[in-house]
C-alpha cells in the first residue's frame, strides 16, 4: 500500500462512512481492484485529502459537477457523506440552483429529486 492508499482511505471513511467503504471493499474482486485503488489514491488521497478548500465546499462543488454531468448514480451516495462534511440541506439547494442556471434545469431538477428522497430516507425532512 502506497501512503497516498492509506490518506485515501482514511479520507473516505471521514467523508462516505466506515459502512459505505466497508461494503464497497467487501464487493470488490480482483477484476475492479484496480479501479478502486485509482479511486482512493486518484479522488480521496488527492483531491478530496487536499485542504485547500474544505471538505463542505468539496462536497457542494462534487453534488454539483455529477449533476452537471448527468452522474445521478453517485448524487445520494454524496448526499449522504453531507452529515460527514458539514454541507447543509441550504448549501447542497444552492449548487443545485446553479447547476440549473449554468447546466440546465432538467439534471437540476433530477438532482433535487434524489437530494429530497435521500436526506428524507436519512431522517432529515424539510
């Protein structure tokens, strides 16, 4: 293991919890091995291990560039990690407020869909 694995997946359980990172490493086989050492070493050992902005502003900026995308897959699992990085329910409105004014209202709209069944699903209603 490489020390960018190990910043990696210490970031990762900080950011998407302990149970998340848990069954994603419990499903991996030796076929995605590969991509999941990119991805904690490449996305949560250097973007998300950065301190240069934080891990709030990461999350906005992350909820917003998979809407922008149309990266749906990811938004509740992202939505979720907000009760690890300090987005609030206001703060994840506002990127997506600008995903509709900058990408589009449809993938906005999706997004906010996702977003209200996800923090709804998590005890967190409006």
């Amino acid at each position: 293991m490489t020390d960018r694995f190990e910043t990696g997946m210490t970031t990762r359980r900080a950011v998407l919890g302990d149970a998340h990172v848990n069954g994603a490493e419990a499903a991996k086989t030796g076929f995605d091995a590969p991509f999941q050492t990119l991805i904690t070493e490449g996305a949560w050992g250097t973007v998300w291990a950065d301190d240069t902005i934080s891990r709030r502003e990461r999350s906005m900026l992350t909820l917003a560039l998979l809407a922008a995308t149309g990266n749906f897959d990811e938004i509740p699992m992202h939505i979720r990690a907000t009760a690890n990085t300090g987005a609030s329910r206001d703060d994840v409105m506002q990127a997506f407020l600008h995903v509709a004014i900058y990408a589009g209202v449809p993938k906005a709209n999706h997004a906010i869909k996702l977003a209200k069944q996800t923090f709804d699903a998590m005890g967190e209603t409006s």
